[in-house]
C-alpha cells in the first residue's frame, strides 16, 4: 500500500520541443524515457520534439511516453529536461516548485537568473557541471564540444578548394593541407584529431601550456608563444588574457597563420567574451581560399575578428565561417550523449522514491544549483551580478 501511494506521486518529467531556431536536437532520447516511465513517473514530451532528431511520437509513447502540447508539458511538470534556455513565458508557466536542468549559462544570462529567482523555480545548469572525473559523466559541455570539434573540420575540409590529405597520383603530387586549431581544449583536441584522419597536416596553440602532451599525442605539433605567462587557470579552465598577452598572442599567430589553409578556433574564458586572437589583419594576410571556422562567434565577437556568427562570409578572399551551433547538425548523437549526461546527472537529484532530492553536501549537486525558492546559489553567478554594473558588461 505504502508503495502504491508513493508510485502516485512520482515526477512528471517534462521535455519541451526546443524553441531555439534550427535546433535539431532533444534533451531526452527513448532510452531515457524508457528508464523514468519504468520507474513510474509520467514523461510528458512535447508533439514533434524528437523530430529534428529522427524520433517520431511514436517511438516516445512505444517506451512509455505522454504526448503533449508544449502548454501542457510546462504547466504540468515537476522536472523539465532541456537544452536552451527558457524564455519568460515558459518560466511563468511553470508549476510552483518545479525544477529545470538545461544549459542556462547563468553568468551571461543574468536577466534568465533573476527570473528563475522571480518565479522560484529550482534550476541546474549543465554548464556549470564541475570538471571533475566523477563528473565526466554529466559533462554535456564536453560531450557537445566533441560534436562540435568534429564538424568544424568536416565544414573546413567541405570549404576549403584543396585536398586534406597528401596524395600521390599519377596527375602530380599534392601536398596536404596545413590546419591550425587554435585552443585545444574539448573542442580543439576533437579537430586535431579529425583532422589528422583527414590527412592534414596539424599544429596548435593554446593558452595553457599544459596541453601540449595532449596536442602531440593526437600527433600534432604545438605551436610555442612566449607570452611571458601561462593562462591555466582553475578547473582546467584558461584565465582570460590581458591586452598586452593577446597582442603577443596575435602576432604569433599571424605569422603562421599565412602558411595555412585552414584555421579551426576554439578558444573560450568561461562567462567572459572570447579572446580575439585572429584580427582583420592577419586574415588579410592568408592565401585566398584559405578557411576560418570560428567556433567562438557570437553576437559579442569571437576569435576571429571578421566572423559573423551563424553565417559564412568571405573576406580579403578567405572564408570564415561563424559557427555558433554545431552540435545540433549532428542532432542524433547529439541528442544521445545530452540525453546520457542528463541521465547520469538525474541519478543524483531523484531518490529511491521518485522524488527530487537536493543534496547541498554533494559537490555537483552544489555546482550545479543555481536558483531555488527565489534565491541565488551559483557562486560565480553571485560575483557577476556585483561586478556587472562596475564593468558595464
Ligand atoms: P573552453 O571551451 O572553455 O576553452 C577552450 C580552450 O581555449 C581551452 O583549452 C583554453 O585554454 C583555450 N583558451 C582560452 N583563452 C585562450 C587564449 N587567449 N589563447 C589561446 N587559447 C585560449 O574549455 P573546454 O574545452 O571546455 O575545457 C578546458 C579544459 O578543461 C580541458 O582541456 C580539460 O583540461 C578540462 N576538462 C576536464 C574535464 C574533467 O576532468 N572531467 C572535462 C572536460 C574538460
């Protein structure tokens, strides 16, 4: 009977069709739905949300799901699983207490962070996942920067007029393409690699000097700038470069960037714009054909002066191609792997019982938090909403 009466009241877990343009991908695949709904909580996803993914409705309701409107999935769920962001109208909608796991990217979003306070709703960030090995699991920024490492390099090899690999034909001889991966962290190490199956071949640069074991083993040359300082800084995280590093950072740069074909930029300061270290400059002196694929483009500028973000332009004969969401062009696995580092994620914030718990003594769990019952818990959110109005940002 205690049983019965606890399966009653078990979650409704909400998956809203993403809302974000062009998004192809699905916080929750049928594995996931398949595990909750055996557990007996109620998944609620919303008509046409695993679409862009390859998943019918029907594939959800064959492993358990309710199909719903996407009013219903907001109003009527404990726990809503997404990708982006909410907007206002969706947090509004949200039942009293209820929970929101997505990547909320709460130190630039802090408008979304004083609404989740407005409407005390319990959110997690994926975003701020710590970077620990008992973390690995969760961690959809990496499993999405794999992604998007991955197709920055299929895109290059798809722009650039030239052969990847060397080849030797009976029309001549061609030499492989030079490929130059700015920040090799999750992304960056993925398009080294990729590249080097491609045949190109490879150097790399980054910040923090530490990864250039990593660079090599994936059998790329690092690329040395003596900046007369190493930006590691904590979590594996690089710490954001002064004016007078990124200036240094430039001009070593520039000049090799003028003996490539292809340049994959990927660095990134967490909740801080993206360090510019390919300026109009150096993009004028490229060869014609050559290819930028900027993984850091965004409306506030990216590492390449000249990107515009969601767009492929073509400057000083080079194209430079703004990419701001690749791992939605692989929306299966994409969706797969989130729907993994959610899953992974959720087997710490839902007991025995199928309720939610929060465990403030667990370290993701308090990594993660970063508003419940209308009050901020996000430590560097906390330290951004005091320095915003000092920096103007
Ligand atoms: P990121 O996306 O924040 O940045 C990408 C890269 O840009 C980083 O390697 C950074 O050093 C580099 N960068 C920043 N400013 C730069 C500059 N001015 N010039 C050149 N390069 C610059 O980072 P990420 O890929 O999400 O992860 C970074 C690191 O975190 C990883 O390489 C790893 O060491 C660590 N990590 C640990 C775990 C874990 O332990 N579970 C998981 C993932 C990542």
């Amino acid at each position: 009977m205690a049983e019965a009466a606890a399966a009653a009241h078990k979650l409704t877990i909400g998956v809203p069709k993403e809302s974000v343009q062009g998004e192809l991908r699905v916080a929750l695949t049928p594995d996931g739905v398949k595990k909750y709904a055996g557990a007996g909580h109620k998944v609620l996803i919303e008509k046409g949300a695993g679409k862009g993914a390859s998943i019918s409705d029907e594939a959800f309701e064959a492993v358990g799901a309710t199909i719903g409107t996407g009013k219903s999935v907001w109003s009527e769920s404990d726990l809503i699983l997404s990708i982006h962001k909410p907007n206002e109208t969706d947090l509004a909608a949200m039942k009293k207490d209820a929970a929101i796991v997505a990547f909320l990217q709460p130190m630039i979003n802090l408008d979304l962070v004083k609404d989740l306070q407005k409407h005390k709703v319990t959110a997690f960030s994926m975003d701020a996942i710590p970077r620990t090995t008992r973390a690995q699991y969760m961690d959809a920024l990496s499993s999405q920067a794999t992604i998007a490492g991955y197709k920055a390099v299929l895109l290059a090899a798809a722009e650039l007029p030239k052969f990847f690999p060397l080849l030797t034909t009976a029309a001549g001889n061609i030499p492989p393409a030079k490929v130059l991966v700015i920040g090799a962290g999750v992304a960056g190490l993925m398009a080294i690699g990729t590249a080097k199956r491609l045949g190109a071949v490879v150097e790399a640069y980054d910040a923090r000097a530490v990864v250039k074991e990593q660079v090599e083993s994936l059998g790329g040359r690092f690329v040395e700038i003596d900046t007369g300082a190493d930006l590691a800084g904590a979590g594996g995280y690089a710490k954001e470069a002064t004016e007078d590093i990124l200036a240094k950072q430039q001009a070593g740069l520039a000049a090799r960037a003028a003996r490539t074909d292809v340049i994959i930029s990927t660095a990134a300061v967490p909740g801080r714009k993206a360090p510019l270290l390919v300026p109009a400059s150096t993009v004028e002196q490229m060869q014609p054909g050559s290819v930028i694929v900027d993984l850091a483009a965004s409306e506030t500028g990216g590492n390449c002066e000249l990107s515009e973000p969601g767009k492929t332009v073509v400057k000083h004969g080079v194209t430079i191609i703004g990419a701001t969401n690749l791992p939605s062009t692989v929306p299966v696995h994409g969706s797969l792997m989130y729907s993994k580092n959610l899953q992974n994620l959720l087997a710490l914030l839902i007991d025995e019982n199928g309720q939610l718990k929060i465990d403030m003594s667990d370290e993701i769990v308090a990594g993660t938090i970063i508003t419940r019952d209308g009050e901020l818990l996000h430590e560097g959110t906390k330290q951004r909403m005091g320095d915003t109005p000092a920096k103007g940002a």
